[in-house]
C-alpha cells in the first residue's frame, strides 16, 4: 500500500506505511500549515530513525 503525497504542482511521491514515510508526510502538512517547528522536530525524528 503507498499514498501520493504532492510536494510541489509538479511533483509527488509515493509513501509506503513505515515511520520514514509518516515522518516524511508530516513535514509536509506541517510545512503547509506554517508550522515551522514542528517540520523541523519532525525533520529531526526522521534523521534519527535514518541513524539508526
């Protein structure tokens, strides 16, 4: 199962069901609502799971 999350007019991408994607698709929303330090803290998480 994956989702199409669009990022600009131009360009998606497809999200599988892990952290890595949800954490993806939070910057995203959070980005969109102007909710700065919540994309950075979700940026965060994700550099954390990508470390191990």
């Amino acid at each position: 199962m994956s989702l199409e999350l669009p990022i600009t007019e131009n360009i998606s991408v497809s999200l599988g069901t892990d952290l890595r994607s949800v954490l993806l698709g939070l910057v995203e929303v959070h980005q969109r609502l102007r909710r700065w330090e919540d994309a950075i803290e979700a940026l965060r998480r994700l550099g954390l799971e990508e470390t191990g």
